[in-house]
C-alpha cells in the first residue's frame, strides 16, 4: 500500500535554503527550518503552492521571527509555551485561498471551548478500569491498531489505517498506550515525541464505538504522562478537533490549557476542521 504521508523537501532560493514538509493529503505546507529572507522564500513556496493545490502554508517560528512572517500575509494562530527547546512557539499561518481561511463552525466551536473549560483535572478512580488492560504497543499491534483507527475515522490527517506506517513512527520517537478488552485494542493514543525541540504532541486519540463514554482516552493521556515526566521534555500539546466535545474535555481534565485554534488545519472525518491547541508545561 502506498503511504500517503508528508514528503520532505529541501529547497534552495536567492540567498537561502529551507526544509519543508508537502502534505498532500492535507494540502498545506510547514516550514520545517530555513535561513535567508522570508519574502524570497514565500516566493518558492508560493509556486510550490500552486503546483500542488496547497491552501495553507504554516510555521512554529520564534518570537523574533513574528514581524517578518507579518509582514508576509501569515497570522498568529496559537502561541505554545516552552515549545523551541524552552521558548514559547507561535504558529503562524499565511492561508493561500480565502476559502482555507473561511471557518463556518465558529458559535459551535466557542460553545465547544465554554464546556470544555468548566472541567478541572479529574483524579482517575482505578478501580474503574478493572476489566481493561492498559499496556504500551509494541509493532505486533500495529495491524490491530489500524483497524481500531480504520474503523474510527473515516479520514484521517495520516495514514494511521495503516499498519506499515504505524510501525513506520515506533521507529521514530512515537510510543503508543492501548487500552485492551477480551484481548482486543479498544482504545489507543501516543506521545509523538520531538528530541530537538523538547515538545511532545500527545495524539492519535481514538476508541471503539462499543467502549466509549468509560474515560479510556483519558486514562491513556495520564499513563503516557507519567513516563513522559521522567525524561526532559519542556511542554505536552495537542491538537483536538474544535467540534469535539470529548476530547477538549480531556485535555482540560487534564489541566491543559486553550493556547488557540488552527483554522481548517488538518482533514478529518471528511473535511477539513479547526484544531484547537492545548498545552501543558512541564
């Protein structure tokens, strides 16, 4: 199977050089790093856009770098603290078409954020998980969890039906928790891990229709939070779905805080949808 995943590209201009990911599939671009000026670079990234249907490109920049990226059309969307080895990271978007930019669920997505926050962090009652088995995942699982997210997820911002790009991410700094019922995955999530930057994406957050309601995601994120506080990484963040009830709840039991919201940042379930920020500093 082929995998539909971001492509790596190292692109060179007048006077600099930049790595890029070109994410097809979800038809944006992120600057990965670059040197030079920004102007020359938007240029290379505006042709690069047009080739390849692109709607939105995106930075994680430093404070510094704002006013330049400003200056360029992009707009700040978030701010993550500790997120560049330490320093506070904000994303900037420069939205290609104005239809990208465009976001039609915004009373929902406030009422979404005004529910969320009204939880506190919750002290998880063991005895409630009794009759599931919360492990790590190894690559033996990685058909089982494909099918888990498969079933979940009618599309997702990556190939996590796959089972060869599963195993593609054990191999590079992403460990998962499975929750495991009658010997079956019922509910998964990981803890994507950046070594250069000491941040960790804590995602790929999904359950078995038959076993949710029961706070198994939620129990997932704390267990992968116990191991992560024994390394030295600086700040947790997630993406969760604005319209997502649930899973904004449990990053806010989780004593997570809102940073903000990436419009029409990830396709899923269908579409493309907003993303709201959470963080947690370590």
């Amino acid at each position: 199977m082929l995998l539909e995943v971001p492509k790596i590209k190292k692109i060179q201009f007048d006077g600099g050089s930049a790595k890029i990911k070109l994410d097809e599939f979800n038809q944006k671009i992120k600057i990965v790093n670059f040197e030079g000026d920004v102007k020359r670079l938007l240029k290379e990234l505006m042709i690069l856009s047009d080739e390849n249907k692109v709607g939105k490109i995106f930075y994680v920049a430093p404070k510094e770098r704002i006013k330049e990226f400003k200056d360029e059309g992009f707009i700040m969307e978030a701010k993550v603290y500790n997120f560049l080895k330490g320093k506070p990271g904000y994303f900037l978007s420069k939205f290609v078409t104005d239809k990208r930019k465009m976001s039609i669920v915004i009373p929902e997505e406030e009422e979404v954020l005004i529910i969320s926050r009204e939880y506190s962090d919750e002290n998880y009652k063991y005895d409630k998980y009794n009759k599931y088995l919360i492990r790590n995942a190894g690559k033996e699982d990685a058909e089982q969890l494909a099918k888990l997210y498969d079933s979940v997820f009618e599309t997702y911002p990556s190939p996590m039906n796959n089972s060869d790009y599963i195993k593609f991410v054990m191999d590079n700094d992403v460990f998962f928790k499975v929750a495991i019922y009658e010997n079956r995955i019922v509910s998964a999530a990981s803890a994507d891990m950046d070594p250069i930057n000491l941040n960790v994406e804590m995602t790929d957050c999904a359950t078995d229709k038959l076993h949710r309601g029961k706070g198994l995601v939620g129990r997932l994120i704390f267990e992968l939070e116990k191991e992560l506080k024994h390394k030295e990484y600086k700040v947790l963040y997630s993406m969760a779905r604005s319209i997502s009830t649930g899973m904004n709840i449990v990053f806010s039991k989780h004593d997570y805080e809102y940073s903000g919201r990436l419009v029409n940042h990830c396709h899923i379930c269908g579409s493309f949808e907003d993303m709201n920020i959470w963080v947690k500093v370590l």
